[in-house]
C-alpha cells in the first residue's frame, strides 16, 4: 500500500516504519499509510530557515504578492484533480469547494494586500514621531521578516483551506512553513502541496510538509520561528505549555474548537425574513462539512416563547437533509473523516443528552444514499435541546464536533448575552435581528468574547458569507476557549510574522531607512524637474524648489467667483472683526492650487495624472500681496497594479511644502501622481529597425520556437498588416464580450507575447503554402502592406479597426501591437 509521502530538505521521502493506515471515510476502505519515521525535525526547520528564508526576506511585498497570485492561478486550474481526493475525506462538492477553492482565495486575497505594503522587503509602520524640538531627532517603527520558520499543526477538517490560509500570511511576510496536516486527511494536503513544489513558483525551502503526527516537533524551535496551532482546545493547552515555547519565547496562534453560539432576536417571530434565514444558516452550519468546522453554531439561543417555533422549523429543514456518498449529487452531506471521530461524536452527544433531550435524529438508526452506513463514517444529524441553560453547564462546555447543535431558551437580550458568554470564548457568533437597537446591544456587550459576530438580516442576506466563514480579511480567532490567537485577519495577519522595531535617528538617517522622505531630511536635488523622470528613476528625497508667485486681490476675488466659495474671509473684509484673519484672505484651496501651477511640468511626460492628495494644512492665513514659493520632494513610491487602458505606472507621493517670502512654512500637502514606468521590453520597430531585422532574415534562419520559416513569418505579418490598414476585416471578434475589456487593456502593458500560442485567426493567417516566390518577394510585400497601414491611418487618424482578438482599435493601439508583434517574431528568429 502506498504511503503518503513528505517533502522536506528539497526532496519526497517516505517514513522508515510500516506506518499506520489512512481510510476513505466513505467506504472505510484502507487506500494509504502513514509513517514518519527518519526525518529529521531539526534539520527540516533549520533547511526552512536557512534555504526558504534567505530568498523570501530578500524579495519585497509586490514580489511576494505576484507571487501568491501566480501560485493561486497555477493552483485554480488543477483542482478537479484535488476534488477526486476530497471526497474520500467525506466532504461533498460543496464541502470540498468551502476547502479547496476557499484555500486558494486566501492566496488571492494575500496577494492583494501587497498593495498596502512598500515595495520593499520591508514594512514601515505608521507615522513618524518627533522626538525633539528642533526636528532633527526622529523615530519611526519598522517590522522586518523573522528570520524562523512558521511550523503550521493543522486538523483534519480542512487541508487544504487550513495549510494555505496560513502559508499565504507567513509567505507574504517573506517566513517559509513547515506544515504538518493531520494524518486521516493529509492525503488531500499532500496532492495540493506537490503541485506547489512542482510549479517551481515558489522559492526551494518555503514550502516543506509533514504529512503525520511529529511529537518532538517543538522540542528545537527558536524564538524566531512562529507557531501556530489549529485543533482541539485540549491539545493546544498542552501544546501552548511546551517548554520549549516558554524558554524561547516562540510566538504561538492557537486556533480551537468553540461552541459558537446563534441567537434569534426577539423581534425575528415566525413569518419574519430573519426567522427563516436564522433557521436556515442553523441548518447549514450544522451539515455543511457534516459540522466538522470549528465555527459551526453549537448552542442556538432563542427567545423562551419561540423555542417550539424553532424546534420544528430547523426539523424540518433537516429533513431534507440526505447522507451517502458525497459523489453522488442528491446526497446533502457526508460522512465524518473516520470511525474514530464517529465515536468521539457519540460520547459526546451521549453526555450532552445527561441535561439536554434530543428532539431530532438518532445515533442508532441512519439511511444512506449509494453508500454502507456501518462501513463508512456517517452519522446523522443530531439536534438537542436544552429548557435550563444556566443550572445544566455541560452544554457550555462540552462540543460535539460534528452535525450537533443544542436549543436553548432565553428570557430577554441580557439573559441571550450571558449564555452567549458561558461558551468561555468562541471564534464567531450571530445574531439575526432587523432591529438595529438589539444588534447594537448585542455586539457591544457580546464582543468580549467572540472573535467575529455577524449580524443576520434581510437586507445584508443574499451577499453574506455565513456565520462560519472566516475570510482573510478579517481576524480568526477567539478568546479564551478559542484559544486566544488571531490568524488572517488581512495586514493584521502579516504582521504576526514581521518583528517590529523602533528605529531612533536624523530625519536624514530615517529617510534613507524606511524609504519614505521625514520632514527636515536633507534635499536631493533633481538634474531636471522631477515630472520628467519615470517611476524607477524618482527616488524620496529628489527635489526641486520652485520659483515664486505674489497672491493678489484679485487671484482671491476670481477664485471666489470660479468656485462659488464666497467665505466671508476671502469676500467681505467688513466682517473681520473677531476673527483670527487679518485682511482679505486666499482660500486654502487656491492655494494648493496655485502651488500645482509652481511645481508642475506643463510638458507631455512620464506624469500621466493627478492621483489626489493624501493630507492637506494650512498653517497660517495667507492674504493678497503675500509671495509663496514651494518644495516639491518626493515623499514615498507605491506600485500599482494596471488592469485598465494605460501603460504600466506607480505612485509617486510628493510632499510640498509651502513656504512665503520670509521663508516660513504656510502650508503643506502630500499630492500623488500617476507616473509611468519605463518600457525597456520590446525594441522600437522604426524604418530603420525594421529594414534591418528585414536583411539579417535569410532562407536559412532557424527559427527558435515554433515550426513557422522565415517566407511564412515574413507573409504572416503581411497579411496582419492588411488587416490593419482596413483591407480585412471580413472576420468577427473572437474573444468573449465578458473578457474582452480585460484582453484588449493587455496593448498597454509591456509583457511579451506568449510563445507557440494559436490566435483566433491563425489558421487564416497561418501560411501553409507560401503565395510569394520567395523571401525576398514576401519581404517586399510586407513593406508594402505596413506602408499602406502607415498611410491609411495618417489619411484617417480617428479610425477604429477591428481586431479579432482586442476588438476595436484606435491608431495608437494599431502601434502597440505592432510593436509587441514585430518584437514577438523577430526574436522568434534571432533577428534583435
């Protein structure tokens, strides 16, 4: 039988030992083993460290974040195979789509959050402090990657989701992982975790896996690793208490079990929306994953007067539960992952039913669809209530993990609020209500206690994630039972990964640090006005001090006029007594204006746009016949992301500072820039560029890729250039309408085309049988087709031309694909 392997030290290997048994939850048949015997622990934390870290730490946040995205599309387009494995862990299509795809979107989400981190392998947190008067002694706070490896001890429930929920975090910090995913499950991990490895998308050593329990796997790591802990709030007390942890001081996240609580508000009566989406998100809670999640509502509280109403609407939802094979698409929900947590399941309901009565489902008796119910893992779904909630505990305490959830009464919201409580702490709990005066109520008395609420109505309904989905933006985790950690949570999340640092220094100093220009640092004085330069040649510091300009009556008067802003400041100085102005005063907003007008490049460039302004002060009024001048420095660089009809660009944030004659500072404004970045991709294909390719293109050329010869090139672009002088366009436009905005903004950026990729129209354009009588025929030809592209749009600049796989194209466009089309095969045969 095989046996589920690991990947550690840059290699798949296999435990020494005969290993213990993996079974299909379904069928109970016994497919894999799992054995760990001859690894070595503290060689694979210390290969994480050394072999995963070194590339990680280097790379910056926008790296990192590409990198996700890269690794989630990879991920995306083999998942059918993943869901195949899945089912043998008892989860059905819509269960195993909750862990697969759900775990690759906390790639996705990672990956987006690289946009609110510098370009840089480092973060720099918050606002600069003044540590003096004079401005010359500063401090900021910088958190740079740990220099460990995150060790992830995942449950069983969610393989997939658990290990890339966390990997996403601790990769987007720039930590590697090593992860050790529950035996009866791990399976899953393991086919997930080898098409990572084999993507070569990640870095050697961020990714090692574990596939088995490891007792000693804390015994040697450092107070740079992080730990974190997924399971049952036993465990991870035992495993928070290890005195490794303690002697090292390693940061550890424990994620446990909890009895979340549901509560319906007094208001949600029978007949209500509330009611029934209350009845219906118990009901899902309890059988998605056969209640197998750690944020299933365990405890429904209801108002005393409702909890017949409930007791028979939620049975009835259950009815229409089926159980079998989670193949089969009428079967509703699945098996356990094993014998073992059937067994589990039952003592506990066997201990919940010393206080509480159960009102639906039967531990003896179960029906089956395409499956053998004393084989496979199946239980049904178990619910039980409870009519005295604070003399019979057990139900705050003990959990059922799986289909099983109790009902119990409450008297009024305090009454609601303390059961809630008794849970010790949970990872999530709800409340559906249509009064916002009870979810107030609730959320801010209850919030102590549970790591997220979520408040159930008609109108946030058909939007909602759930009570039992954590997403990565927000923070998972509860306190006390719950474990007291928080995972995800969006850059909240990445931060447990970083170690924070108070840096003390010069303005100076601190610029050149965290990359972000402080007030009073020492001016870099650009060549040329800092408009002209591209992205990566702008730098924090480069600046540039403008000339001056004198403010007049009537600059205040016209602005008033043009903006409609007739404050009585600037329009009636009869009314100035009392106030703080003087005489007749500038708006604050011409003058931030009439800064723009001093230190903005009137000449087309590298700017594109004005991206907004960020903070804005005015010191001091400024009145007619006052003279300013400005600084214009550049403060910080932000990448962007381009998905729209413009060229690859960042985010330049220019601090300027506005100074009057006497050389005091009036005012201040943080403006930002859309600045484009340099194409140093593809080569200009002018006349002369073109002729030249042209003639080192001989009979004998070898082409690098693809099966194209030189003549069939050549009158392949002949024939690409007649479409685009509006000789061709007998064709429809091939890429889908949904796609197609996102497909044609690709002209702009400055990514190359794909090799041996077959265009829509290649088989018309694709030359079986060459048509010329030779190369340099052909070539004669194509010179004339461009030339009569050249010259159709000279003759209509304001044409549009169809192309079948951008669609309408305007004559720029028309330049774009040209240029990236010529690139694309003339290097196909060697010719730039």
């Amino acid at each position: 039988m095989k046996k589920i392997q690991h990947y550690v030290q840059g290699q798949w290997t296999e435990g020494k030992e005969e290993g213990v048994p993996v079974l299909d939850a379904v069928t109970g048949e016994a497919f894999s083993k799992v054995a760990i015997e001859g690894l070595d622990v503290p060689e694979i934390l210390n290969y994480g460290r050394t072999k995963g870290g070194e590339v990680l730490r280097k790379m910056t946040f926008q790296e990192r974040g590409n990198m996700l995205k890269k690794l989630a599309f990879y991920l995306n387009k083999r998942k059918e195979a993943f869901y195949e494995l899945s089912y043998r862990t008892g989860a059905t299509r819509v269960d195993s789509w909750i862990d697969i795809e759900g775990g690759f979107g906390n790639l996705f989400a990672n990956a987006s959050l690289r946009k609110l981190f510098p370009n840089q392998p480092y973060h720099v947190e918050g606002d600069a402090i003044d540590l003096s008067r004079g401005g010359r002694f500063m401090a900021h706070h910088i958190m740079v990657p740990k220099k460990g490896v995150a060790v992830h001890i995942n449950a069983f429930n969610f393989p997939v989701w658990g290990m890339l929920e966390k990997c996403a975090v601790n990769w987007m910090a720039g930590v590697p992982a090593v992860v050790l995913p529950a035996p009866s499950s791990s399976y899953l991990a393991e086919a997930v975790a080898r098409e990572i490895i084999a993507s070569g998308i990640l870095p050697e050593g961020a990714l090692q896996i574990i596939n088995g329990t490891v007792k000693n796997i804390l015994d040697t790591v450092e107070s740079q690793d992080v730990v974190t802990f997924t399971g049952s709030a036993q465990t991870g007390r035992l495993l928070k208490a290890h005195p490794r942890l303690i002697q090292e001081s390693v940061p550890f996240t424990m994620e446990a079990d909890s009895l979340n609580a549901s509560i319906l508000g007094e208001d949600a009566v029978p007949g209500t929306p509330e009611f029934d989406l209350f009845i219906k998100e118990v009901r899902k809670e309890m059988t998605v994953k056969a209640g197998q999640k750690c944020t299933a509502i365990r405890r429904i509280i209801v108002p005393e007067k409702l909890v017949e109403d409930v007791q028979v609407a939620l049975g009835k939802e259950l009815d229409k539960i089926t159980i079998g094979d989670p193949r089969l698409k009428e079967v509703r929900m699945g098996s356990l992952v094993s014998q073992q947590q059937v067994q589990a399941v039952r003592n506990s309901i066997n201990d919940l039913a010393k206080e509480a009565q159960i009102v639906y489902g039967n531990l003896d008796k179960i029906e089956t669809i395409g499956a053998d119910a004393k084989k496979g893992a199946f239980i049904s779904p178990i619910l039980l209530r409870a009519d005295h909630p604070f003399k019979n505990t057990i139900i705050h305490e003990r959990e059922a993990f799986g289909p099983v959830s109790t009902i119990m009464p409450y008297k009024n919201l305090d009454e609601a609020i303390t059961l809630a409580q008794m849970g010790k702490g949970s990872l999530v709990s709800s409340i559906a209500t249509y009064d916002d005066k009870i979810a107030k109520d609730y959320v801010v008395n209850a919030a102590s206690h549970h790591g997220r609420i979520l408040v159930i109505n008609r109108e946030m309904a058909k939007e909602s994630t759930g009570h039992g989905s954590p997403l990565p933006s927000l923070v998972h985790g509860g306190p006390g039972r719950a474990g007291g950690g928080e995972e995800m949570g969006g850059v909240r999340g990445i931060k447990h990964y970083l170690q924070r640092t108070a840096i003390q220094g010069s303005p100076t100093t601190i610029t050149e640090i965290t990359g972000i220009y402080q007030q009073n640092a020492k001016y870099k004085e650009a060549e040329q006005h800092p408009f002209k330069y591209h992205w990566e040649d702008i730098q924090p510091g480069m600046s540039m001090k403008t000339h001056k300009r004198t403010i007049t009556d009537t600059d205040i008067i016209n602005f008033a006029n043009v903006t409609w802003d007739h404050f009585y400041a600037h329009t009636d100085i009869t009314s100035l007594d009392g106030s703080i102005f003087e005489k007749r005063t500038a708006h604050g907003y011409f003058i931030i204006s009439a800064a723009a007008g001093l230190f903005v490049y009137p000449n087309k460039g590298p700017v594109s746009a004005n991206y907004g302004l960020e903070e804005c002060r005015f010191l001091r009024p400024l009145y007619h016949n006052d003279t300013i001048y400005v600084r214009l420095t550049c403060k910080q660089k932000v990448d962007r992301d381009v998905v729209s009809t413009e060229h690859p660009s960042g985010i330049v944030k220019w601090f300027a500072e506005i100074f009057d004659a006497d050389d005091e500072l009036v005012a201040l404004a943080t403006v930002l820039t859309m600045v484009q970045k340099k194409q140093e991709t593809f080569v200009e294909m002018t006349d002369e560029k073109i002729n030249e390719c042209l003639s080192n293109l001989k009979p004998e050329t070898q082409a690098l890729w693809g099966t194209m010869t030189p003549q069939h090139m050549v009158e392949h672009l002949e024939y690409t250039y007649r479409i685009a002088s509006g000789e061709i366009q007998d064709f429809e436009i091939s890429t889908p309408e949904k796609i197609l905005e996102k497909v044609h903004a690709t002209l702009y950026n400055y990514d190359k085309m794909p090799r041996e990729y077959d265009f829509p129209l290649a088989e018309k354009s694709k030359i079986k049988n060459t048509k010329h009588d030779n190369l340099e025929v052909a070539k004669t030809k194509m010179l004339e087709a461009r030339q009569d592209y050249l010259n159709f749009f000279k003759e209509n600049p304001e044409a549009v031309l169809k192309n079948t796989v951008f669609g309408d194209m305007n004559r720029y466009e028309w330049y774009l694909l040209e240029r990236k089309h010529l690139n694309h095969h003339f290097e196909q045969f060697g010719l730039i």
